[in-house]
C-alpha cells in the first residue's frame, strides 16, 4: 500500500469511528406531529382576524404604572420561548424586574449611554429617522412600567463534556423570541416597546448575569398611560413589502 493510501484509509477509519460515536451519542427520539386540520373555509378568517389584531399594535413610550400580574409576564416569556431556533439550544435568558430600585438603575444607566448616543455619537443619517419618531435619550418608560423585561441572547453553552461550545443563530432565534414574545404582550391587552440602549454592557453587570450572556433588548410591559400618543406613520404595503414568484 503506498503512504497516500494508507492516509485515505486511515481517514475513512477515523471519519467512521467519529459516525458511530455522534450516532450513538444523539440517536433521536421522534414523536408524531400533534396537528389538527383547519377546515380551509376557516383559514381565510383566522388568517384575517390574526392580521387584524397585529394591525392595532403600536409601540408606545407612555406607559401606566398600573402593576400587571406576574403570570402575564411568565406567560409572554413562555410565549416567547416557542420560538424556533439554532439547534434547540434555546439561546435566551428573559430577565424580568418589578423591583423599582432596579429599574431606577437601569433607566439611569440607560440614560447615560443614550444621552451620549444623541448628543455625541449619532450620525445624521441616523437622526433624520429617528426624528419623526420623536425618541430622545429621556426613559421614563424604564420606571414607570411595572415590569421589564431584559432578552439576554447565550453566545455559548457549556457542552455536557463540560467544555464551552458556541450556540448557534442566536441573534436570528432571539430575533424570533421576541417577536412572538411582543404578539403575545399585545394578544394579552398590554403594551411593549423594544428599547435598545447602546451599549448594553451594563445591563449584564447591573443583573448580574454572565459573561457569555449579551443584552439584546430592553422591553417594559404594562398598560399604556391614559394620554398615550405614538407617531402618525403608515406600515408598508404588501406590494412594498413583498415579491412574489409564481
Ligand atoms: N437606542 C436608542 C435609539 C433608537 C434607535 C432606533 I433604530 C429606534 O427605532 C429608536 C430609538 C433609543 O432607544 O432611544
């Protein structure tokens, strides 16, 4: 057998041996589908009625300081984690604060870094977006909700060999948590607004949470103040938003 040989064949060996230990390693367990058909009559009204209600949700910075039951949040946090994402590593940590002390020390945090994002670090090409939204570095939204909730994204897990891996399209599947975690805030009658301070480091040292964890967004949760006002502005329409081939 020549040296070149010799190495294929150890390759194929190695290469095999790597097969049956990944195969005896995770040999999944598969469960059939719990899925009901939808008469298709019905599909259109869902669907609509689904749209609907999507419809009506705005974000607003005036939130009531009306106290919201904690089985609300635990149930958008649920919500949010249905989410599909990278691996089933469910990459997310969902802190929720009602602890007025906390928020104070987040909104003031929060506070600092945007005060120097507007003043200092946006550039006009930002500003003029901004502008007709009418956000300023001024959070009163941090304190007066009576929750917040904080989406850490997991960019690494530990392995059961106890050796660090990576996770995987953890920003996409947070990206998705939080989306179906905002429907389930507004299915439920309550405002959410995403709030994303820059930076965020400070949010894992205020809450105490790990290195491998990064803050992705800041969402209060509660009622909107009586007097709440957002911005007049249009959604896209299906034609702006979407090509279709056929
Ligand atoms: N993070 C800042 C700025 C901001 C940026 C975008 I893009 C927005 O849509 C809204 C605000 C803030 O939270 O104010």
């Amino acid at each position: 057998m020549t040296q070149a040989a010799l190495n294929g064949f150890s390759h194929h060996i190695m290469n095999r041996w790597r097969q049956l230990q990944l195969s005896a390693m995770d040999c999944p367990e598969f469960i059939p589908l719990a899925w009901t058909e939808t008469e298709s009559s019905k599909m259109v009204e869902l669907a609509e009625s689904n749209y609907a209600l999507l419809s009506t949700r705005r974000t607003t910075r005036h939130f009531s300081s009306k106290s919201v039951d904690k089985k609300l949040v635990e149930l958008a946090i649920l919500s949010g984690s249905t989410a599909p994402n990278g691996a089933h590593l469910q990459p997310w940590t969902w802190v929720a604060i009602s602890s007025h002390d906390l928020k104070q020390q987040i909104r003031d945090a929060a506070e600092a870094e945007e005060r120097k994002t507007y003043e200092e670090r946006m550039p006009d090409a930002w500003s003029e977006v901004l502008a007709p939204l009418g956000t300023d570095a001024v959070k009163a939204h941090l304190t007066d909700a009576p929750w917040i909730v904080v989406l850490f994204k997991q960019k690494k897990r530990m392995r059961t060999n106890g050796v660090w891996g990576p996770t995987y399209y953890a920003t996409e599947s947070c990206g998705i948590a939080a989306g179906m975690f905002i429907q389930a805030v507004h299915n439920m009658g309550l405002v959410t607004l995403t709030h994303t301070p820059s930076p965020m480091g400070f949010l894992r040292d205020i809450l105490k949470r790990p290195a491998h964890e990064e803050a992705m967004l800041v969402m209060p949760v509660g009622y909107p103040a009586e007097d709440a006002m957002v911005p007049d502005i249009q959604r896209k329409g299906l034609d702006e938003v979407a090509v279709f081939i056929e």
